[in-house]
C-alpha cells in the first residue's frame, strides 16, 4: 500500500501544473468584432398584418436589436401563405 500514495512532491508538482495550464488559458484573446454588426435581420410573419403574431413580431423587432452585440437591425415582413 505504501506504493500507491503519491508523494508529495508529486502531489505539489501536479498542482503548479494544473495551476500553470489554467493561468496560460486565461491569457487575453484578440478582440474580436461582433458577428450581427452592420447586419438586419428579418422576423418572417405568417399572419395577417394586426393578428396578434404580427404585434408580438413588431414589439420584439422594436426592442431586441439593443440586445444582441452589434446592436443589428431588425425588421418584420408579414408574409401570408396561400388563401385556402
């Protein structure tokens, strides 16, 4: 059994690896641009225009652009499908 304990200096060189992996992981990455920058995007409705989706399209539309990084446009299209 005493050969199955680490000693510690094992022990102590493992965890100043470990420590040494996570500190070199964290290092400063490039910056990068936002990805929706400069970019619309289109909510596709398939109701009527004052159906209740539409409101709800419109009203996220209105407020979601500030949420995303890039801050992209957003725009709503009501595109009804064939009159039955």
């Amino acid at each position: 059994m005493l050969g199955v304990v680490p000693s510690m200096h094992k022990i102590f060189r493992r965890i100043i690896l470990m420590i040494g992996a996570v500190l070199l992981g964290l290092g400063s990455a490039p910056a990068q641009t936002p990805f929706y920058q400069g970019k619309s995007i289109i909510i596709i409705v398939g109701y009527q225009n004052g159906d209740g989706y539409d409101i709800w399209a419109r009203l996220l539309a209105a407020h979601m652009g500030k949420h995303i990084p890039g801050n992209p446009s957003f725009s709503c299209r009501t595109c009804r499908g064939r009159d039955r």
